[in-house]
DNA sequence: AATGTAATATGATCTATATCAATCATTGTT
DNA sequence: AACAATGATTGATATAGATCATATTACATT
C-alpha cells in the first residue's frame, strides 16, 4: 500500500512552495514527522510558554509574523527579531540564558516540530538539509543587517529600510513591484526598529510629503520613488536635501 | 602506514579545544581538510578581499577579533558582527546581497576552509556537525542579542553590556571572575554598540565614578560590583540611582 | 630615550528624537 | 449598528547623546 502524504501537509503552504523545508521531504518522512508534530492557530499577542518551548523548540512558521521579544526590567520592551512564513525557529538547549518571548504580532500558523524526528529528518535527507542550513544563515545575516540599521541610522533611514525588509519579504522577486504590505502594526514596527511610534508616524508622513512614498492604508504602502528611498535607507544623506528640492512642498495659497 | 594529523592541526587551538569544530575530525578528515585549507595570520586592519571570500568563503577564527563592517554612503561605519576564537564564519552564497567587510580589529589567526571538503565533512561526521550547527544558531542569538542592545538601551546600558559580553567570551565558566578585557579599541567599540566614541569614553568614566568598575589598562577592567552593573546591562534605571546614593562620588579635601 | 603619530579623553554646544499631552482613527464586541 | 477600547497621529517641550574643538595620553619607529 503506497504511503500518502498527511492531509495537513498537503494543505499546507509550506509543503508547496518549494523552497521550504517539508517540500523536501519524501512521504514516509512527512508521515512520520506529521504524526509527532502539532500545528496551530495563533492570534495577536498569543505567545509560547516557556514549558510549551521546553518540549517544543522546533517551530516552522507558515503563516503570519512571530516576534521574539524582550522586556527589559523597567519595562521597555525590544522586538528582536521577526520570524515570518518558511522560518524554522530553533531554540533547543537556549533555555539556560533566557532569549526573549515568542509572541504572535496577528494571526499566524504554526507548526511545532518534534525535535527527535526532525533531528533525524535533517540527518538523512540532504536537501532538507540545505534547506534548514540556508534559513538559519539566512537569520543570521538578517539579525547582522538589523544591527546595522539600529547601530548608527536615522529615524528616516531606519524606517526606510524596514520598508525594503518588508518588500523584500513578500514578492521578493518582482523587481519593480512597489506596493509594500506592512505585516505589523505601527507599535511593534516602533519595537523592532527601536524608536517611539510617534517618530515612526512622523517618518511616514515626512517620506509622504517629499513624494517618495504614498500611504494607501494604515497597512499598505506605494513606493513612488524606489531609488530614493534606497538611497535613505543607504544613508546617503544628501539624497534627502535633493529631493526636497526636487518636490518642494509648498502650497500655492489661493488669491482673494 | 597510520594517518597523522598534520601538523599545523596540532599546533593550533582549534584542534585542542574539545567544543571546537576541527577537534571533532578523524586524522583522515583533518588530512584532507588541512590539505584544501590555507591558514593565515592578520594584523589590525587586514580584510578579506571580495575575491577572496568568493574563493574562500568559510573562515575558522583560532585567535584574535575578526569584524563584519558596513560602510555607509556618507561615510558612517558600523561594526554590524564580531568572531572570535571558534567561531567558524560561512559567507558562502550570500555574495549576492553584499554582507559588508570581513576585517580584523587587531593581530588574528585564522584557517580558511575548502568550502568542498568542509561540507562533506559536515555531512560524513555528526559530532562535527552538531558544532557548527551550535555555533551558527550562537552566532544568530548573539546577533539577535546585540539587537536588544542597540535598539533601546541606553549609553551606560549597552556599555554595560558589552562587558559582560565581553566577559562571556573569555573566561566563560568562572562565575566570580571580575578582570575583564577588552579585545578592542575605543573606536572599534563605539562603532560596534553604535555611539560616539567620545560618549563611550564619557560613560567608562562614569561607571568608574560610580565604583562599579576600575579602569586598570585601557584594555583591562575590573568589575568591584558585578550585581550593580548586572542590574544596569538589564536596564533597570533604579539603580543608577541607588548606586549613586550608596557611593557619593564626593572627595574629602583635605584641610590647611 | 626621543620624537612623531594615532588614539583617547574632556569640555562646550547643538540637534534629533524621546517624552508628554491631547485628539483622531480603527478595530473588535455586544 | 453603536459602543468601547485600543492604536495612530499631531503638536509642544525636554534631554541624551552627537558634534565640534582642544588637550592629553599611549604607541610605534628610529
């Protein structure tokens, strides 16, 4: 009798896309994997207890943003990374210096993974293996960018760039799409980028008013200028003078 | 005839230290690894050329502090990573998106790794792989962790905190250890935590002020109240406070 | 040891962004 | 659909830390 793949996985978008871990995998490792492994319907604010995480440290996202956040002891609380679909979170045997919460920024799928059978599952299978490798390079170099945005930018230039971190993350590919989805609210995006939300507010309304971007809802975004705001987000700092010349906003008051 | 490890193995750190990556090899793996590789020792300054990394794109650090930095357009610089010794860095395939520049911040020796040989011994030898997989989800934490540090702390707090940083990667285990040092200049420092290198200095000053710490050389430091500057890397901003009320920083004139 | 150069420290200002205060908008709930 | 409740915006003010200027110290080279 052949072996079918679980019906979870086959309605699920990381078995798809080939670019993701359970893509990788032959049907008897999706059963067996499948059957030790639980799956689950976050909304905003649901986060991972420390006990779920003990007995749960392998999470693939496959849906929606997850945060891994971090409350400091007067309560100024840090976004310290964000983990969004196709990210495998990897937090075995990190338990002993405490991380950082894993909570939910909206409505997100998840898959825990037994770590036993994913641990074997990695070991005999090479492109699973590839797979795996290159996400946790990839969350590296993300977490290194991300040092580099808060070390010594700008507000503008720090919201800059988290606009191409957004775009990057969706089409990805489509080279001239300019329509960003903003995945998180303007609270947490002040989180992640460590400033106020009031800045963050003022910085999109400042990218409005030179022309560079338009705000089409609070959650979605039309870049109008793509190399400049590269160029802001680069730091390139005459940019911003240039193009305040080049879109002066002044009004012209109408004559009595 | 037996196999012997080569020599250069033997003679370096990595071999000895039984958590690195290379002390996990058989002779026959070290002998082929050993053949591809090419060691090198770095002075202050020295940096991998693009070539190079495309050639050699996986580093074992054995001693001293290599560096990832970024270069803004207007010249800002930021020190986005550091590696020190077993760290084992894998640029391999990331050339696409430029990453920043590998450099050295002071005298270092490194082993460059057959990038080939390196992933068949990766995939041959589970222990072997077990490490750098450790090491790669340290490296992401670290990274993560660092985050926390630029994104809301304060000038004394991420001071603060780079020390025990600091502390960490050295002695490691000895809970009671106080001596630190400090593998890096000012300036490499205050474009690693992201600020001025005058503010660095500012705030050196002040926890010793406070006799938190005790500047013996510009490069070693003793902590004399490792609670206090805990409390202050946690960001808790009471105790700046107390500490200040607990050791008045006021000196007795002398009378005539 | 002497000398020149680079690194660090200190003091005086300035500015970007935090903070505070008050509306305005959006979302979820009954 | 109406109502809270939560989130986002806008304006006024305060401040931590950047910047600029200068002095001091450490380090390398002869």
């Amino acid at each position: 009798m052949a072996i079918e793949t679980p019906l979870r996985c086959k309605q699920c978008s990381l078995y798809f896309e080939s670019d993701n871990f359970c893509a990788q995998l032959s049907p008897i490792e999706l059963v067996n994997l499948n059957r030790e492994s639980r799956s689950a319907k976050l909304k905003r604010g649901d986060s991972f207890s420390d006990e779920s995480l003990a007995q749960w440290p392998v999470v693939a996202v496959e849906s929606g943003v997850l945060s891994l956040q971090h409350i400091m002891q007067d309560g100024r609380k840090t976004i310290a990374a964000l983990f969004m679909r196709g990210d495998i979170i990897d937090l075995r045997s990190i338990s002993d210096r405490k991380r950082g919460n894993l909570i939910a920024l909206g409505k997100a799928r998840v898959c825990r993974l037994s770590p036993s059978i994913f641990e074997k599952v990695v070991k005999a299978n090479p492109d699973a293996h590839q797979v795996i490798w290159d996400n946790l390079r990839e969350q590296t170099f993300r977490a290194i960018e991300h040092s580099v945005d808060l070390a010594k930018k700008q507000a503008l230039e720090k919201l800059a760039s988290f606009i191409f971190e957004c775009r990057h993350h969706e089409g990805a590919n489509d080279k001239s799409s300019s329509i960003v989805s903003i995945p998180i609210r303007r609270l947490d995006l002040a989180e992640y980028i460590g400033m106020q939300p009031e800045t963050v507010s003022r910085c999109f309304r400042e990218l409005e008013s030179k022309g560079i971007i338009e705000l089409e809802t609070l959650t979605t975004i039309v870049i109008k200028n793509i190399p400049a705001l590269r160029r802001i987000a680069n730091g390139d700092r005459s940019v911003e003078e240039n193009v305040k010349l080049e879109n002066p906003d002044m009004k012209i008051i109408s004559f009595a």
